[in-house]
C-alpha cells in the first residue's frame, strides 16, 4: 500500500513540475511549429497561383474561389462584380499569405487564427458546393476511415488553430514582446500621471 501511495504521489509531483516548465510557452509554440510544417508551405504556394504580382491578382484566383461568379459571367473575369465575388476572391487571396505568416510570428495570433480557422471553413465550402468534390473526399465523422481530405484532415488542421485563439501564441512570440512593450509604457505614464483621471 505504501508503495502505491508513493507512486501516485512521484507521478502528481512529476506532472506538476511538468506543468510548471511547460506552462505559457510550450503549447502555443508546438501549435505554430505544427502550422509551420504541415499547412504553411501548402497555403503559400496555393496563395502564389493567385497572384501575377505583389498587388496584382491573377485570373486563377477567381476560378478557384469564385467560379460560380466566372460561369455566370461567360468566363470573363472582367465582368464578375467587386461586391460580394470580388471582394471574396480579394480577402481569400491575401488571407491566405497574411494569416499564415502572422500565426508563424505570433502577431495579433489570436485574430489571424480566427481567420485562418475561417478561411478554412470556407475553403471546404468551396470545394464542397462549388468544385463538387465526391462523398470519399468529403468523409464522415466518427466513422473507421481517419484519412478524408475534408472532414478529418481539415478539422485536424483547425485543431492547433483553435488552441491558438483561446489560448494565443505563448511566450516565444511578437504578441509577448508588444504586450511586455505596451505594459512597460503604460506603467510609466501611470507613474508620471499621463494617463491618471484628473491629468
């Protein structure tokens, strides 16, 4: 009985030491090193193909994001309007370079997580009403097969990403270094009355 009692009690102590280490900086880093390695080389070079240049987006994009609109439109992009395709196809474009690179950073990590989880939605929304992609590739939840592209591999994706936007990028991160900055300043100008009611 003793010896079991002192298992248990070695094995909170090592958990809680673990916690203490780990706490504030491990789970936000590994969320982002995860979001480095597997989805930002994917969505940056799916962001390339709607680009000619920097400021400048090409004609694949609305195919890929807005092809109901190009259909509708005879194929000429041209005439598909700003409100609401054109602008979809603008926010989808550069969302999928600035989100990535903001969450790799970890700057305004929990917005840009938000808008990832977002583009993501909105992503198999496409391709589930828009590129018509068949039942196999769409999946099931709860069901044997843990490899559809849609329902198990995006809401594996997403997973890191909600971590992200409840719990924000941790210690190792630009959001860390401008609060610490911001904290700093705003403690100084209490000190000096700057920001005191009666100043």
């Amino acid at each position: 009985m003793t010896s079991a009692v002192s298992l248990i009690e070695f094995y909170r102590r090592t958990v809680r030491q673990l916690d203490a280490i780990l706490d504030g900086w491990f789970l936000g880093l590994f969320a982002r090193l995860v979001f480095l390695a597997v989805l930002v080389p994917y969505y940056l070079n799916s962001a390339l193909t709607k680009f000619d240049g920097p400021l400048s987006i090409a004609d694949s994009a609305y195919y890929q994001i807005a092809l109901p609109a190009v259909d509708a439109a005879g194929g000429d992009v041209s005439a598909v309007s700003f409100f609401p395709w054109g602008l979809m196809v603008f926010l989808g474009s550069y969302g999928e370079i600035i989100f990535p690179l903001l969450l790799v950073a970890g700057l305004f990590t929990r917005i840009a997580a938000l808008g990832m989880i977002g583009f993501i939605i909105v992503q198999s929304l496409t391709d589930i009403l828009v590129h018509n992609v068949d039942a196999t590739t769409i999946g099931a939840l709860f069901d044997r097969f843990p490899d559809s592209v849609i329902l198990d591999q995006r809401l594996l994706w997403i997973f890191p990403l909600v971590y992200l936007a409840v719990k924000g990028a941790g210690l190792f991160s630009l959001d860390k270094l401008l609060c610490t900055i911001w904290t700093r300043r705003y403690s100084a100008h209490e000190k000096s009355g700057r920001l005191s009611p009666t100043a």
